[in-house]
C-alpha cells in the first residue's frame, strides 16, 4: 500500500468507517483519487494549503467529513447522494496552481478566492468529462463554484473578461459546461460577484465540511 493509501485508510478509521463504508468511499473516490493530477496536489511542496497540510490531503478530509454526515442525514430519513456530495467534494478544489504562488491581479475579484472554484470546473471537466455526462452534471458544477460560500466568486460573462490561471483550457471544455458555469456564477449576482448559494443540499453540505475542515487545519500545531 502507497503512503496516500494509508493516509485515507488511517482517516476512515479515525472516523470508525465499517469495511462497507470504506469499500463504498473508495469506490466513489477512485477514479478522481488516482489521477495524476490529483495525486500531485498530495505533494506539500507543490500544492501546499493550510500549516502542513497539503491540497490534496484537505481535500480527502473533506470528502471523507462530507460523506459521513451525507450518511447521517440519510439516516434521518434526508434525500441526499452520498456520492454526488463526495464527488463534489473530490473536485472542488483542483484549482491551477497553489494559491501560496498566486499573482496579484488586476481586479480584486479576480484574485485566487474569487476565482479558484472556477478553475476547478473548468479542470474537473477535462479530467473527469465522466462525471459530467450525467443529468447531475449542473449539480457537480454548481456545487463546485459555490463551495466556498458565503464568500462569493466572480461572475463570468465571457471567458476573456475573468483573470484564470488555467484560461487557455476555455476553449477545450465543452459548450454546455461553459453554460453551466455562466449560469452558476449568475445566480443572487450584484456587479461581477455572484453571492449565491449550491442549489442542491450535496452542495450546501460540501461546503459546510470545507469550513470544518479548513479551520480545524488552520488552528492545527501539526
């Protein structure tokens, strides 16, 4: 077993996960976990995030938070896809570069907060086009470009007016996900900030996990 395979089994087990739950987990997690763009933001030197924690590394935390209150609410008798969440979770990060390396833009909103989830879809899409051939592709993409709620992310007219570090891959996604993006980045909009948040409880509750996750990682001596 690799490093980043025991790092996820030692975090199921912190969490008490059945052999059923951690089998259910990997197989959602899989394809996303071991490509190899993923598997370079579990790389600190490259990707770091918070402390000692690596892109990568918060990104599991959160899908794997994500999933076990997917599982709570469900048992309460809650309409909510565990892997639709977790998948959400899985990409919402996969920005372009780390955002310790990020340089100063133009316009304020379109400085690495306002625009990494952006870069996410736009990734995601390419990587896992997969995961965005189904009727829950919206769900995907609007979850991801609202995880960081009640921070708000830029609003995207045309490509060419937003300040992304991955913009030369605009124009290899497809029609409909730059659609979907519009859209997205459009909803509760004032100016070019969209305040919105995910239209689906998959993505409300990716995006309460971050911030769980994210201040537990930024208070950690670790």
């Amino acid at each position: 077993m690799n490093e980043q395979f025991l790092y996820i089994m030692n975090l199921l087990e912190s969490y008490h996960f059945s052999s059923k739950d951690v089998n259910n987990f990997f197989d959602i997690i899989r394809p996303i976990f071991y490509h190899e763009e993923f598997l370079k933001r579990m790389n600190f030197e490259e990707f770091p995030h918070h402390n000692k924690t690596s892109l990568g590394e918060h990104i599991i935390k959160n899908s794997v938070l994500t999933y076990v209150i997917c599982e709570k609410y469900k048992k309460l008798g809650a309409n909510v896809k565990t892997d639709l969440a977790v998948k959400i979770s899985m990409m919402h990060d996969l920005y372009e570069i780390s955002y310790k390396n990020h340089k100063r833009k133009k316009l304020i909103s379109n400085m690495h907060g306002f625009v990494h989830p952006i870069e996410a879809v736009i990734n995601s899409s390419l990587w896992f086009p997969f995961l965005f051939d189904s009727k829950d592709s919206y769900k995907l993409v609007d979850g991801i470009i609202h995880h960081m709620w009640p921070f708000p992310v830029r609003k995207v007219y045309k490509f060419n007016t937003t300040e992304i570090n991955n913009y030369v891959k605009t124009g290899l996604i497809s029609e409909e996900i730059r659609d979907m993006i519009v859209l997205s980045t459009s909803r509760s909009s004032f100016g070019n900030i969209s305040f919105g948040n995910s239209n689906t409880i998959e993505g409300k509750i990716v995006s309460f996990c971050d911030k769980v996750v994210s201040f537990k990682e930024l208070i950690s001596k670790k």
